[in-house]
C-alpha cells in the first residue's frame, strides 16, 4: 500500500534555485529512501535514512527525518535542469527492502 | 547503469492473456523485488524473492506468481491480464556486496493491455 505521500507534489524552480520536498507517512519505520525517476523509467537510489538518524547529506542533497511527526524532507540544492525529475520517497518498515512509495514529487528546473 | 536489465522493454498484451517479465540481477545479489508502477503513482511492492524462494508478498492477487533462479535472474508472471494490469513493472536487487538495504532497479517493463 502507499505509505509515504509527498508535499508540493509539483515544483516548477530556476536553476540555481533550492527545492524542497516533503513526506510524511502513518507506521514506524527501519528506515525512509529517497529515489529519482526520470521519464517513467527506472529508479534511481539518492540516500538513505536510518530511523536514529535526524539527518544525512550526500552532495547537493540534504535529508531530514523526523520520526516524532513521521515526516521526511528531500533539500535539493542550487538545483540543475539535469536535476529535472519526479522524487519519490519510500519507507522501508523493517529493513527487509520492502518498500513502500509515496505518490511521487514531479520537480521541474527551468534553465 | 544500475546492472539490473530487464526484458523487454514493452509488451503489449490483450485481456485474458498471460505474461512473463523477466529481470536480471545485479551480479552477486541474491535478493529481487518486484513492483508495479501505475502511470502517475508511485511504486508499489508486489513481491520478494530471497534464494530462490518468496520471501513477502504485497496486496496482489495469486495470478501475479514469480520465479527466481539459481542464477539470481528472475521473472514475473501476470496470468488472466485485467486492463488493470496496464503499468510500468519494476525489479529492483540488493545483496552481498551493496550498501545495506540500497537496491537498484532495472529500467522497467512496460505493459499494456488492451
């Protein structure tokens, strides 16, 4: 079942801008994964939370999670047109890579 | 390039008809997730394989069946096609060897009933 729904679920920005995303979703977690998909193909892993950690970077990317109010961002910053894409998150319940996709952020960077 | 390939690319299929999707895994995983995308949505889990053998099960009726071999390949079998079934499916592998818990997912197959 879809557990995470993201907020805005549609993002227009210029590049160089930020863009932000949120998740939230209703059972305790393992941990929460961010993922990329391009075009209706294939998803591409970003980063991953664990549900002890409050927050994580990998290069441009910043990730929060907040297990008290189940909720997650994805900070995308001084974004590219490369970035252009839809943003997933998903919950992982207990660690066994079972996961569960929110409904999707579709992300557009506007050269 | 994840290493994950799947096959074919599209598939157009009438209702009533079966289907088999199949997916090869990343060398060295021994784990393979299978998901359904509709347009639109996110993914959504079908099922898991682990050595060969079911190891969880989304909300998918029992016409959705998987194989998983020796070889860590794998397929996807969708018998009596509803219009339903339509949608972008998904493999993803994990295993020895990667990240815990990072999987990679093939490119997709994308099947349409009509």
């Amino acid at each position: 079942s879809q557990q995470g729904e993201e907020d805005p679920q549609a993002l227009s920005i210029q590049e160089g801008e930020n863009a932000t995303m949120n998740c939230s979703y209703k059972t305790s977690i393992n941990n929460l994964q961010w993922y990329r998909q391009n075009s209706g193909r294939g998803l591409v892993h970003l980063i991953l939370i664990r549900s002890n950690e409050r927050e994580k970077h990998s290069g441009r990317l910043r990730v929060t999670l907040d297990t008290s109010k189940k909720s997650s961002s994805l900070l995308i910053t001084a974004s590219r047109a490369a970035d252009t894409a839809s943003y997933f998150c998903a919950t992982d319940a207990y660690g066994n890579n079972r996961l569960a996709f929110g409904k999707g952020n579709q992300v557009v960077v506007i050269p | 390039e994840t290493g994950v390939t799947q096959s074919p690319t599209h598939l157009i299929k009438t209702r009533g008809q079966q289907v088999t999707l199949r997916c090869s895994s990343q060398s060295g995983h021994n784990t393979v997730s299978w998901y359904q995308q509709a347009l639109g949505q996110g993914p959504q889990f079908i099922f898991q394989y682990y050595r060969e053998e079911e190891n969880g099960r989304g909300n998918f009726p029992p016409r959705f069946s998987g194989l998983q071999f020796p070889n860590y390949s794998s397929e996807l079998n969708v018998n009596a096609l509803l219009l339903g079934d339509s949608a972008l499916y998904l493999c993803a592998s994990s295993g020895e060897g990667t990240s815990p818990y990072t999987q990679y997912f093939g490119p997709g197959t994308r099947l349409t009933v009509l």
